[in-house]
C-alpha cells in the first residue's frame, strides 16, 4: 500500500510517499493549474492512504481522491506542528514530517463529514447569510418608517403595513432606496425555504436527524 503525506497549498502541493510493500519512497511538487496532481493521483493504484492537515480550498482535491477511490486524512494542523521536532519549516520537510505521522500512527487525525453532509453543511451556511441579509433590508425600511415617525414594529410587515409604506412621502433619494429594497424580505424569504427542501429531505430518510434539521 503507498501512503502519501501532503503538504497542502492552493495553487500546489509538496509529497513524500512510502510503499509500504517494497519499501520504495520519493518526494515530488505538483502544481494545480497544470493538472499535475489530477495526473499522478489518477496513476496510482487505489487505494492510496493520503494525510493532509486541515487547511482552506482544498474541498476539490478531496473530492478528487475520494472520486479516485483513495483514503484521505484531514489532522489537525496545531497538533502537526507541535510534534515537529525542527524549528526551521520547508515544504519538503513538512510533507515528510505528515508521512511520518500516518506511518508510525501518530497522525493527528480529525473526524471529517461526508460528501452529503459537506453539501447540507453548505446549504446551513447559505442559509444563515440569507438570514442576515433579509434582517438588514428589513431593519432599513424600519428605519425609514421611524424617521417618519411611523412605528409599526413587526406590523409593518403586514398587509396594511407595506400599505403605508408604500403610500410615505420621502425624498427622491430615500425613495429610490425603498424602491431598491421593497422586495428584499419577500425575495430572501423565498430563497430561505428553497435551501429547506434538501434538508427536509434528509430528515425523511434519516429519521434520527430529524431533532437537528
């Protein structure tokens, strides 16, 4: 079995492997664009043991080794540092320093969720920021109905409400902002219910995620 250790950036990536079966090791550098890493990984016979720290942008190489059929270990890039003996860093060291890790079963391993759960999690984040920007075009129309010295509160949202401040006399100025933002609470609550659906979904399927959904 080959085991790879892999010291991650985004536009590259520094390797050292270990044959575990004929003892054979080597290092190399592979660069994203050129699709070097795409090539070598797709070379290899799987499965292949892959150990990374846990780093940003790197969701696309993750998914390609597990697409390829390979094992990937994400650790915990505090813990990796702490057990490196050498105070002076290079990518090569580094790369060797995680082969290390995984081959003497020291690799700082962190538990990672799967494909579907990466994408429900996206779907949670999406969510929440959709969740923000609804409260912030809401807060504005508030405000200019306070600084007419109407306050409706959580009224202003019902019919008669959005009647009123339709029908407030403001300046050219404030009235194209109303105009711009009158259908940012309706149109984010749409989108709100949209990103709902996947996770009611899962909820049917798995009845034991249901309390978190």
């Amino acid at each position: 079995m080959m085991i790879i250790g892999c010291d991650f950036h985004p536009s590259w990536q520094q390797i050292s492997w270990l044959d575990t079966e004929t003892g054979e090791c080597g290092e190399r550098k592979l660069a994203h664009a050129a699709g070097d890493a795409r090539l070598f990984y797709q070379q290899l016979a799987a499965p292949v043991l892959i150990g990374m720290e846990a780093t940003g942008n790197s969701q696309w190489f993750i998914e390609l080794v597990e697409d390829l059929g390979h094992e990937i270990w994400i650790g915990d890039a505090a813990q990796t540092r702490a057990s490196y003996v050498r105070r002076q860093k290079t990518d090569k060291r580094d790369a060797a320093h995680i082969l290390q890790l995984v081959v003497e079963g020291r690799f700082p391993r962190l538990w990672t969720p799967d494909r579907e759960q990466r994408d429900l999690r996206q779907l949670v984040l999406h969510r929440h920021k959709l969740v923000i920007l609804r409260s912030k075009g809401e807060n504005e129309l508030q405000h200019l109905s306070l600084n007419k010295g109407v306050q409706r509160k959580h009224q202003l949202w019902s019919q008669a409400g959005q009647k009123m401040l339709r029908e407030l006399p403001l300046k050219p100025l404030l009235s194209r902002k109303r105009s711009e933002k009158w259908g940012t609470p309706t149109f984010y609550s749409s989108q709100m219910w949209a990103t709902c659906r996947p996770r009611e979904t899962m909820a049917r399927e798995h009845p034991c995620a249901a309390a978190k959904v």
